[in-house]
C-alpha cells in the first residue's frame, strides 16, 4: 500500500522491493527468478532539486524452500518473516557535490535463532558512502564507493556455535570510465572491486557481508553460475560497452579475482585454501551479454555467455571440484506489465 505525502514523497507500507543507490547494498534482483522482498515500511522522502532521503525498516522474506529436499520435492511453500530478523536503515541523495552526486548511507541489521530459522546471530552496522558523475558522450564518469561493517556475529549458523565474535569488514569500488562520441557510443571502464575476507582469528569476524545487494551488472550472471561477490575478493575488470540503438545495448568484460583472505572461502564459491598451497588468484572470467527491446517497454529479449578459467585456488585447492573450467550461456525473454 502507498500513501502519497507532501510534494513527491511516498510511504509505502507492506510487503515491496527496493533499489537503493546503485544496488551494492539493497536491491530488487532483475536476473535470476527470485527476489530480496521485505515486509514493512518504507518512507521516501523528496526534498527537491534531486535531494532524496529514504527510510526503511523491514522483516526480509525468507525464501522457501531453503534446502535440497525441499527444492527437490517439487512442492510450493510460501515465504515468510518474523521478528526473528529484522533490517532498517538510511540512504540519502545530495546532488551537486564535488562535481557529481553524493549517497550515504547506513544500515542495520539484527537477527536472532528461532523455531524453524537458524541464524548467525548477526547484530551488525554498515556504514558507507557511493560518489558518481552519469557516464555521458564525449565525457569521463566515475563511480567510488566505500563501507565498513561493525558489529556482533557468530562464524556460522550451527546451533553449537555460540561463540559471539567482534565484526570489523569493509568493502571498495572504484570503476573509471570514458564515453566516445562516435556511433554505437562505445564506453570504456576500468574497474576494482575489494571486499574482506575473514582470518579465523580468535574473537574477530572480518567477511564482509553483502546484505540484500545485486551483483549480476558487475560481477556477471548468478543463479546457476555466479562465482563472484563483494565478499573475500580483490578483482580488477575492464569493460567495453556499446549501444548501437535505444533498444538495443550489449558489452564484453574481462575480471580477474583473487581472495583477500586466503583462510577464507573465496567470494561465493565455497572453496578454501585450507592448505595454504593453491595461491590465492582464483579465476579469470570473460563474460559478454547483449539485449534488445523487441516491443520498447514491454518485451526484450538477453541473451549472454560467460567462461571462467580456473586457476590456483579454484582448481588446486582440496576441496575445489575437479571440473575444469566452467562455460555458461542463457537466453531471458523478460515481459514487463
């Protein structure tokens, strides 16, 4: 439900989906076929002349089922929420700043064991900041933003872990780029991404945390694939984009990643250097995706490949899967109501 306020502001109460910022912390998944939804309240704020605050606290949706007999089972369960885990939090939009726009923000997030969910106990605070200037033709734009995360968690959601654990993580982005003024519009960026990885020291938990964040725009397709995100990573990429028209857009990207951490599982492939043997330089991936609108505003149609070439830690490490590098392509064809 939502009730229009003064000017342009909105409060929305409910269940709804969010995008905050550029979606590294709080997002409505456009890619794979399940969403971060959230049931609560959800004020936006519009103070004019591109100057926004919002405001959220909410119960985020757990999506059922959540493990492989349930899924296996074929059977719908819904989703739900409790009290059990609860997010809220603040992001603000000052326009003209240092020659571009300026978004901090902070969120919150408290979350405690109960009957049917098992948790980390996480009572943990991230603070940040994202500055940008619009890419635009003939111009250079840039995107940085920064967080650090604080707090209370345990190291994992296993009953027996009762051992609370003092949170200091922190995560970077920083993405260079170019537009040229000839046809297609073709950009070029450079990118770095890092987030931290945990130690395993005594009393400490350092992994950052991704909270309801999307990760398809930069670190490639998830769902079925998706190695990468903003959790024990140090990964550069460099990036060409191209718009030949209004409905259509496509790029090619090359990253490479290695774990910040090496007693770490690396970013979201479960795998470890438990031995201290394989390195640290996980993969290479090359990744390509085009779209096209095949009615504007209502059907398009995407369709992209990725290959990951393994290397050190994801093919030498002893519990990384001997599978060789992996290949991966899809077709999407995404109608809008």
């Amino acid at each position: 439900m939502q009730v229009p306020l003064a000017g342009k502001s909105v409060l929305t109460l409910g269940r709804y989906t969010l995008d905050l910022g550029n979606r590294r912390m709080v997002a409505r998944q456009r890619f794979r076929n399940t969403t971060n939804a959230f049931t609560g309240a959800y004020l936006a704020l519009d103070g004019g002349a591109g100057r926004k605050l919002d405001l959220m606290f909410a119960l985020p949706h757990q999506r059922l089922p959540d493990d492989v007999d349930g899924i296996r089972s074929d059977r719908v369960k819904w989703d739900r929420e409790n009290f059990d885990v609860m997010f809220f939090g603040a992001h603000g939009t000052l326009p003209d700043v240092l020659g571009g726009t300026l978004l901090p923000y902070a969120f919150g997030l408290i979350e405690r064991d109960g009957a049917r969910l098992a948790t980390a106990n996480r009572r943990i605070g991230t603070v940040g900041a994202r500055h940008f200037v619009k890419a635009m033709r003939g111009e250079w734009d840039h995107d940085l933003e920064g967080a650090v995360q604080f707090g209370k968690a345990r190291r994992s959601s296993s009953a027996a872990d009762r051992t609370d654990l003092d949170v200091f993580a922190w995560f970077v982005h920083a993405e260079l780029g170019h537009t040229l003024s000839g046809g297609w519009t073709p950009r070029i960026a450079v990118l770095f991404d890092a987030a931290s990885g945990d130690g395993g020291k005594a009393g400490k938990y350092t992994r950052f945390d991704t909270l309801y964040s999307a990760r398809r725009f930069e670190f490639g397709p998830n769902g079925l694939y998706g190695p990468f995100r903003r959790s024990n990573i140090v990964s550069p990429s460099l990036r060409l984009e191209v718009a030949p028209s209004k409905r259509t857009d496509a790029f090619v990207a090359w990253r490479s990643a290695w774990a910040e951490n090496r007693r770490d599982q690396f970013a979201a492939t479960g795998v470890r250097n438990a031995t201290n043997t394989s390195g640290s330089l996980g993969a290479h991936q090359i990744e390509s995706r085009v779209r096209h609108w095949i009615v504007p505003g209502l059907l398009q149609i995407d369709a992209g490949a990725a290959l990951l070439l393994k290397r050190g830690l994801l093919r030498d490490a002893t519990n990384a899967p001997v599978s060789g590098n992996t290949r991966y392509g899809y077709v999407d064809l995404t109608l809008t109501l």
